[in-house]
C-alpha cells in the first residue's frame, strides 16, 4: 500500500512537472556552446607578500593579454573574457607567476558565467546598465 501511494504522488508530481521541465529544455536547446564564451570576475589575492599587490595585478594581468584575452581591470579583481578552457589555463598561469615572483600562497576568488542562449561580453552587460541610467 505505502510503495503504491509513493507511486501515485511520484505520477502526479511528474505530471504537474512537465511543462516546466519542457521549458526548461528549451532553453538548453540553442546553437550556442555555453562553454565557448564566458566572463569570469577573478580575484586573485597572493599572501605574505606585504600590503601592496599592484606589482602581481600587473603580472596577473599581462598573463591574460599574452593569452589574447579580453579583460577589464577594477579596484577589487579583473573580468576576463575568452573560452572556459582559456580563462581557467589563464588562471592556472597566473598562480604559477605569482608563485615565482615569491608569493608563498595564492588565494583566488571566482564567479563566472555562461549563458546557452546567446553570446555576451562584459560591454554588453555595462551598456544594458547605463542605457537605463
């Protein structure tokens, strides 16, 4: 009887289910490769190297341009641009820099994002912002 219930519920719950699950397939439905183009704000933070960092923003910084990558420097890290492949070797790169110029520890934060129904860049996201300012 319990077994029999669960299975009634587990029917109705699908069921109630299936047009948001129908929709949420569309929208991983699209012709762009979520993986192919993302931004990723990174905060990379070396420790034990004293209060200033600008010298390791700075070599952080031209590992991502010698990758060709787009970036946009603000006060508390740097939004990168490129393939998920790119950014995260990129990132890797910049830990081994950061080694080598004597930072015993490297901390890094990351948010990144991927988006399936089209490609945005960090401009795009500014320019949806000040339009409406």
């Amino acid at each position: 009887i319990i077994f029999s219930l669960f299975v009634r519920m587990l029917r109705v719950a699908v069921t109630a289910q299936a047009p948001r699950i129908i929709t949420l397939a569309r929208s991983f439905s699209s012709n762009v490769d979520p993986f192919a183009h993302v931004i990723a704000d990174l905060q990379l933070t070396p420790l034990g190297v004293g209060v200033s960092v600008s010298k390791y923003v700075a070599a952080c910084e031209k590992v991502f341009k010698d990758r060709h990558l787009t970036t946009t420097l603000h006060g508390y890290g740097t939004n990168v641009e490129g393939s998920w492949d790119e950014v995260m070797a990129a990132l890797k790169e910049c830990h081994r820099v950061l080694h080598a110029m004597g930072a015993p520890r490297v901390s890094t934060a990351v948010k990144l994002g991927t988006r399936s129904d089209r490609v945005q860049q960090v401009k795009d996201k500014l320019n949806s912002v000040t339009s409406k300012m």
